[in-house]
C-alpha cells in the first residue's frame, strides 16, 4: 500500500538527495528515501538484537552470583604489557 506523505529536508539533506540522483543511481527522490528507510530499518534491528543480548547477558550474569572484587583495567593493561 502506497501513501503520499510530504517530508521537508533540510538544505544539506536536499543537496544529497539531489546529488544522488543527478549520479544515475536513483530515479528519484522517492528511491533514494526508500533506500535511507531500509537502511535505517536495518540499523534499527541491529540496535535492537544488541540491546536484547546485552539484556541476556546482563541477567545471566546477576543470576551467576555474588559479585567478585576484580583488578581494575589499569591494573589489567599494566599486568598485559609486563608479560610482552
């Protein structure tokens, strides 16, 4: 299903549309927003997958235990060059 919306672009994001499609590589600048739409619904399925594994991971490690005193990552870096 196809609606018309009107969208209004700032001039930098005008001067890109026109750019890409004076280059040949987009009809139009209905295709070349189509084309911005699947790439951010891309990037917002990547946000969201990252965000539900670090949840995962956050819970697996609360229910792991009781925390543990650890060596901060000064002290880690340091001990890492020494064995170089």
């Amino acid at each position: 299903m196809h609606r018309n919306q009107s969208v209004s672009l700032t001039d930098r994001q005008q001067k890109l549309v026109d750019q890409l499609v004076g280059s040949g590589r987009y009809h139009g600048a209905k295709d070349v927003i189509a084309a911005s739409l699947r790439l951010l619904e891309d990037h917002e399925k990547q946000a969201n997958a990252f965000i539900a594994d670090m949840e995962r991971e956050i819970a697996l490690g609360l229910e792991s235990g009781e925390a543990k005193p650890m060596e901060s990552a000064d002290e880690l870096l340091s001990k890492f060059r020494r064995q170089k």
